[in-house]
C-alpha cells in the first residue's frame, strides 16, 4: 500500500471518527476531543495532499537548482499545517477553559443539559 494512500485512509477515519463525536456524543469533554481528531485528520490530509515522495523543500549549497525544484515537496500545505496546529492548540486551551466554567457553574458536563432552558 502507497504511503499516499494510508496517509488518505488514518485522515478519513480521523475526520469520520471527529465528526461522529462532534454531533452525537452529549460529553463536553468527549466533544473536544472528537474535534481536536477531527483537526487532526484535515492536517493528515493536508500533509498528503503537499507528499509528492520527494525531499525536505531546503535547498543545499551543492544541488542544482534544476534538481532540487523537481525533486522538492511542496512547501504550502506543512506551513499551512504549522499555523493550524498553533490555532488548534489556542482552541483547545479556549474550550478546556470553558468546560471547567461550564462544570463550576451547571455541575455537569452534558451537553443537552447545558442547553436546556430553565
């Protein structure tokens, strides 16, 4: 099996399994952590995506500019990936923070508790 491939197939899983537990789990927790697979499973496929079986995109000193522009990966979609994992990390410290406010004042981490109305 192609690298290409497996890589593809562990996202599709991730962003299934992220999805599932983003709309039918009812734990705060269990949702966060449903949507941080989730994130990750669009960085998997974003790294796929840019794997073109080529070498790191830093040019040596000796190589051939020929060389290295055919030779090279594309560099986009691991900037890309970089700034999400700083967003995702942002998020997640956001949301973990909003459950333990949520938990102090409903006592309770349920989410169609949390969105009754009173």
């Amino acid at each position: 099996m192609d690298l290409q491939l497996a890589s593809f197939i562990t996202a599709g899983i991730l962003i299934v399994i992220g999805l599932y537990g983003t709309f039918f789990v009812d734990n705060v927790i269990k949702k966060i952590i449903a949507l941080s697979a989730l994130g990750n499973g669009v960085n998997l496929t974003l790294i796929a995506i840019g794997y073109t079986g080529g070498i790191v995109p830093i040019k040596a000193q000796e190589m051939e500019l020929a060389l290295f522009s055919m030779s090279a990966s594309y560099p986009l979609p691991q900037a890309l990936v970089l700034t999400n994992i700083v967003i995702e990390a942002s998020m997640l410290a956001i949301m973990l923070g909003l459950s333990i406010v949520f938990y102090k004042k409903y006592k309770t981490l349920k989410s169609s508790e949390l969105l009754k109305d009173d």
